[in-house]
C-alpha cells in the first residue's frame, strides 16, 4: 500500500478479474475466433474507458500511477460493475467513491415477478425516496392503481404529508413512528444523492408545505428501520390489520413494502377473498 492508499496489487487483480468476467457481446463488440482467453482483452477495456493502453496495462500488472477519481470512474463504466463494485474500486485506489447521480429507478423482473406470485400480500416498490415504482394486484387497493398517475404524484412521503392536520392518521403512534422513520431514511438518500434534482425538490416543497415534515426534518434523526403494526379502517374492506415489512433491496437501494397478515386472523381472510376475486 502506498502512502496514498492506493493498493496496487489489489486494484491490479480486481481489474483482471473484472476484465476476465465480461463477454465482448456484452459491451457491443464482436467475439471474434481467436480470443485465448475468456472475457475481454486489455486495449478494449482502454478503448472503453477513452484511456492510454499502455496506462491501463501498467495498471493491471500493479505498477502504474495513482489513478484519478476520473480514470476510476471511466473503468468502472467499461467494466460495467456495480454499485458495490464501484465503491470497492475507489477504495482499493485510495478514493472516495464519487456520490451517484440518483436513486435507482429501474425495476428488476425478477422483483415483479415476485410482487406478482405474491397474490394474497399485497406489495409495492418504491425508490430511495419513496417513489412507488411497481406494485401487484392486491396493492392497489391501497395505493391505487397507478398507472395512469403522473411520476410526481406516485411519492409515498407526498401522499403522508398531504394529509390534514385533523386526520386520525397523526393519533396513531406506530404510525408516527414509521412516519418519523422514513423521514430519516429519506434524509440518508438526501445524503447519498446530492445531485438528484428530484429529491431536492421534494425536500424543499415539504419544507415549505408541512410545518410537521419541517420538524421531522430539522430534527436530524437516523433510525434503523424496524416493521410496524398497522390498523387501517379500509373504506371497502372494513378494518384491517397487519405487519408493515420494509424489505431493502441492496442492489438498487430500493425497499418493497410488503403488508403482512397474521395467520389466520380476519385481515388474512380478506386478503384471500381480494385474491380469488382477481383470479375469478
């Protein structure tokens, strides 16, 4: 390790094993018939990057100069790495990762698939900042169904805060709690994303909107998130209750929240009923 925290053997066996993982076709470019080892070659990851071949070789056998936050982040978008990756990346260099431009917004299949085969619980998808992004059958009963709501209009933090001061919603101590909560986890991605537009926007409407989100907000609280208990007097369904999960999903920083019946209990019953009736 140098005095500049840069690991050059580290970031040199990173940087082959990376190489070594990518198919040509993966990053557009032809496999060709005379490639002797797997993955992709030097020059083509430097052709990538937009860097000096040689550069890159000296960096892959540990004894090039300390990268810039610049070439990192060139490297990491040729060898398509990840979040976790990225970060890693940096690190082994003796950097700072660079902030990332936004929460993730991109729904995985794999997780509509789940939501779908989830057909007595409802479940819904949301971003860092609580933007609902996909959502099963038995979840629109209530949250909507969104799919002719424009972007704006589908926040979680938005809806909560646009309650009125009288609502019993603000009686309710478990629900103040995960209020509280999220505000928290809210401010954390305000924290990881300074550059997106969108949560600056939402954080400096409430402010100006909400005198309660205001004091939730200069409080600075940072909460481990924990599931709640909650009692909803559904207008079609009658009262409900149920375990609110807030499931994260590490890889997009997304959470799907998913509503938890207790075996058994009336509110499961209801749930089973919603599910026949779409499948009928």
């Amino acid at each position: 390790m140098t005095s500049s925290g840069l690991r050059r053997d580290e970031l040199a066996s990173f940087l082959r094993a990376r190489r070594a993982r990518l198919r040509p076709a993966v990053v557009g470019l032809p496999e060709g018939e005379r490639r002797r080892t797997p993955g992709l070659r030097r020059q083509e990851v430097a052709q990538l990057a937009g860097m000096s071949i040689d550069y890159y070789i000296r960096l892959e056998q540990g004894r090039g100069p300390h990268p810039s936050r610049q070439v990192l982040a060139a490297m990491a978008r040729a060898l398509l790495l990840t979040r976790d990756e990225r970060e890693y990346l940096f690190r082994i260099a003796g950097e700072n990762p660079l902030p990332i431009g936004g929460p993730s917004r991109e729904v995985a299949p794999g997780l509509r698939h789940l939501m779908d085969a989830m057909t007595e619980t409802p479940a819904y998808l949301v971003d860092a900042a609580y933007q609902v992004l996909a959502w099963n059958r038995l979840a629109t009963h209530f949250v909507g169904d969104l799919t002719d709501v424009p972007d704006a209009d589908r926040n979680m933090i938005r809806w909560t805060f646009g309650r009125p001061a009288t609502d019993g919603h603000w009686t309710d101590a478990e629900i103040i709690r995960f209020v509280r909560n999220t505000v928290a986890d809210l401010r954390a991605a305000y924290g990881r994303y300074p550059a997106d537009p969108a949560i600056r926007e939402l954080v400096t409407e409430l402010l100006g909107t909400s005198p309660r989100f205001a004091r939730l907000w200069a409080e600075h609280d940072v909460e481990e998130r924990r599931p709640i208990v909650k009692r909803v007097p559904h207008p079609e369904l009658g009262p409900l209750e149920f375990e609110c999960r807030v499931l994260h999903v590490p890889e997009t920083d997304q959470r799907m929240i998913v509503y938890v019946p207790e075996p058994g209990s009336p509110t499961q019953a209801v749930f089973r009923r919603l599910a026949q009736r779409v499948r009928s």
